[in-house]
C-alpha cells in the first residue's frame, strides 16, 4: 500500500533491511501557486498571509460548498467551529464563520474546545465537516484552520486542494451568495465541554478510579484548560494543574508539550504518580513517569499496543506509526508478535493508513496518538484517560509499563532556515548522505525534510551508537547551515 500522498516528493538514498538515508521533502510550496494548505491544514502568522481574515473569509466560503458538494448527509448543511486560546483565534473565527454562513450553510460555535473535539463533533452533529481555528503547538503568534471531514476524520489532500482552488478563485467584488432567510444561521452548542467530557466518558463505561492518584497536569494556557482538569478531576485524581490560565498571548509559552520540563520538575517535587502535558490544541502529549522521566509517543504506543493486543482489540496485531519513529519500537514490539507499519510524516497519514489497512492503533512519536475505533484523529486527553486506566487496571506505575523498551540513540533537530530549495537540487547533498550512510554499516539512518508549517528543516539522526549520531547530526548541520541559510 503506497502512503506517499502525503508527501510532495520522497526519495530513498542507500536502503538497507533494517536503516535507510531518507530525503523527505514536505510541504514544499511554490509561491506563485499560492499553496495554502501544509501538512495540518493551513498555518502561518496571524495577520499576515496566508493567516489573514480575508483568507479565512474565502476559506469559510470554500469549505461550505466543497463539503457541501461531498458529503451524504442529507440534512441542512452544518459546520462546527472550534477554537483555541490564542488572541486572534476569535478574528479569525468569526472571518471563517462569516464565510460559512454567506453560502447558506449553518454554523455550531463550540467556543474554546479541543480540536479532537471538532473532530467528534462533525460526526455527532451530522456536518459536513469541522474547523479548529488554532497552530496547535505553535508560538502565540501564529495562528490556523484545521479543517476536518464528516466522518471526524482530517480531510484528505484531495479536498484540501479543492478548497485551496476554491480560496485562490475567490472574487471579492462580484461574490454573491444567498439572500433572506437562506443565509446561514449561527448557533451556540448548548454545552460543549460538557458534552466533550461525556463522550470520552463513554470509552470507559467501567469508569476509571483514580482516587489517590497524584497527577501533574499542564494544559499549555491551551483548548484544554477546563477540559482536561474536569474529566480527571472527576474520576477523583488530585491534581497539581499548569497552564490554566490562558490570556491569548501564553498560549505553549515555556510549557505543555513542548516544555515538559514542568512535569518533570513537579513529579519529583511533589512525589506525583505522573505527568501530562498537552499541546495548544490538545491533539498530543507527552507523558512523566513517577521518576520523573519522559514517555513519547513512541512509548505511549507502545504500552497500549500491548494492552490493546492483551485484550484481543489490536487489529492485525499490527500498528501504524512514521518514519519519526524509534527503530527501536519495531524490535520490542516484535517481541510480542506485534508488527509496525510505517507511514511519512503527519498523523494525517496515520489515520489514512488505519483506514486503508483496517487497523485500530497508530500515532507520531510527537505524541500525536490514534485510537481508531474511538476517534478518528489524534485526542491527547483520551489517550491520557487510556494509559491511566491501564495504569489503574493492572497495579502497575508508568515506569514499569515502559520498563523493557528499547530505544536506539535519536536526536532531532530542527534548524531555521531562509529558504525551502529542493534538497535534490543542494549541490553535495546527496554525496555526503551517501557517506554517512555507509558509514552507519547498515546500522543507522537519517532522515531530512522541511516543515510544512514552518521555515525550518528538521534534521534527525539515528544509529546504535550515541557519539555517532552526534557527529553525523553536526556535519550535516554544518553542511545545511551553509547551504540554506
């Protein structure tokens, strides 16, 4: 099965069994064709293209009639709308919704919410799609559309494109739309969270105790503030709670996911059983165990992995995860008969490759985490909620779940650049990767590939030996440096 839409260009240099050098290159946009779309709908600076009202205006215009034109539902046309923290999530918000709304479709506002939320919601609801206006674990500044289908599920490339062909056809002195009482209607969900709460409640229909369970949790000043806190808060865990207090500029700031140093400094202060530390949207996690030690997503899957294959719920006793992923995890999981399929970046790709193979479990080492018989895009709360039960259901403590894994020497770096020029086009590139991996002897691998959301390259290295992976990271950082800037 090939997943390589996903990916604008991908090529293989020097693939062996087991390692391979990887040039992957991702969210590559020609400016003259005004590509909006990267690899989680579209993103950038707020206020400035391509993050503007006025995209955001034309994107609510587009998406309410290329959904429209390929959803099933019969009903009325309806979009949920969601947002995160940030202080220009409710301009951009109320842009999108004005779009919605003049090409006669319904908008369900659902406030401040998780976007795996959205995601639920667009089925719950019978829309014909979602949209969570948030950049996820991005800086405050930067803001996007997260766009997802009727069947809760991130939409597929093909439909980003429509909608983008839509947005850059826009005319915005001749655009009319319907007149009277078929413009669209706005309503506020009665009581979202609440509602979000009981959902991921219903996984659980035994309930989870976690009474005596100390917990530290960091919302990032994120959509997860009050909804996180609420359902563990329920299920009788005491908390030590950061990031709560959003004020649309601290959104991710020196916290979260992507600073799990509060966690870990919190766990072993205060002797708590685990850490949670969500993004800005709460899509993904990273987990604290008692000792005070990081759990990725890579260690996440595999703890449920084989509680999923225990309880005979792992479809094909196989999981789905990216080419970002330990090598390491193949070969603990091979242990237990459990096989790994391996996609490109994105959780997109997951979830494509869950639906394709008829799978029921896969994710991102970032911590992006797809239980696909309950949800159908990444929920880093849900997947808390299952680590926790399992924690709870065998007596076991984090550390001890994740105690046999097996982890090879990994960095990733993520290097600023002033250009995005074809890596296949950098003159010596491929020589030098060519070196490096016969240097690695068939034990080691390197994987490039710009951001497709950022003017970044990232840059990771992986071999069995540590001070290896330090020294080809630093020749290539070297190398890139110079040749993009």
């Amino acid at each position: 099965m090939d997943y390589s839409q996903g990916v604008d260009r991908a090529r293989i240099l020097g693939s062996t069994a087991h390692f391979s050098s990887i040039i992957e290159i991702e969210g590559y946009m020609n400016p003259k064709a005004k590509a909006l779309f990267g690899t989680d709908g579209i993103r950038g600076k707020a206020n400035l293209y391509p993050m503007t009202p006025q995209i955001a205006l034309a994107a609510g215009v587009a998406a309410a009639k290329v959904l429209t034109t390929h959803c099933p539902l019969k009903n009325k046309p309806r979009i949920v709308v969601g947002r995160d923290t940030r202080i220009s999530s409710r301009m951009l918000e109320y842009a999108f919704i004005s779009g919605v709304v003049a090409r006669g479709v319904d908008v369900f506002e659902l406030g401040v919410i998780p976007s795996p939320a959205v995601g639920n919601f667009s089925k719950i609801y019978e829309a014909i799609g979602g949209v969570m206006v948030s950049a996820s674990h991005n800086p405050y500044y930067d803001n996007g559309l997260k766009f997802f289908g009727y069947d809760g599920a991130k939409l597929s490339i093909e439909l980003e494109k429509e909608i983008e062909r839509e947005i850059n056809s826009f005319d915005w002195l001749g655009s009319e739309g319907p007149t009277g009482s078929q413009v669209g209607k706005i309503f506020l969900a009665a009581n979202p969270l609440q509602d979000y709460q009981n959902l991921l409640k219903s996984f659980f229909p035994g309930g989870i105790n976690l009474k005596g369970l100390k917990i530290v949790l960091d919302t990032a000043n994120g959509a997860s503030f009050e909804a996180a806190p609420a359902i563990l808060d329920h299920y009788g865990a005491f908390l030590y709670p950061f990031g709560k207090e959003p004020n649309g500029i601290n959104i991710n700031l020196n916290c979260g996911s992507m600073f799990p140093q509060n966690i870990q400094q919190v766990v072993r202060m205060a002797g708590a059983d685990v850490g949670i530390a969500l993004d800005g949207d709460g899509d993904r996690l990273v987990l604290c165990d008692e000792n005070g030690e990081l759990c990725d997503g890579d260690d996440i899957l595999s703890i449920l992995a084989s509680d999923f294959k225990k309880k005979e719920k792992l479809a094909k006793n196989t999981i789905a995860v990216t080419v970002m992923s330990n090598l390491g995890l193949d070969e603990t999981l091979a242990e237990e008969g459990i096989k790994v399929l391996r996609t490109p970046v994105g959780d997109r790709n997951v979830a494509d490759a869950l639906a394709k193979e008829g799978l029921s479990l896969g994710g991102e080492q970032s911590g992006h985490i797809i239980p696909f018989h309950y949800s159908r895009t990444a929920d880093g709360l849900l997947t808390a909620l299952m680590v926790l039960q399992i924690m709870c259901s065998t007596g076991k403590s984090l550390a001890s779940l994740r105690k046999n894994r097996l982890r090879y020497p990994q960095k990733l770096w993520n290097i600023d650049i002033a250009q995005k020029k074809p890596l296949e086009e950098i003159v010596g590139l491929k020589k030098l990767l060519d070196e490096l991996q016969a240097a690695f002897n068939g034990k080691g691998r390197v994987l490039l590939r710009y951001s497709g959301t950022e003017p970044k390259i990232r840059l990771l290295v992986e071999a069995k030996d540590e001070e290896q992976v330090h020294q080809v990271g630093q020749k290539l950082l070297n190398f890139l440096k110079e040749a993009l800037g």
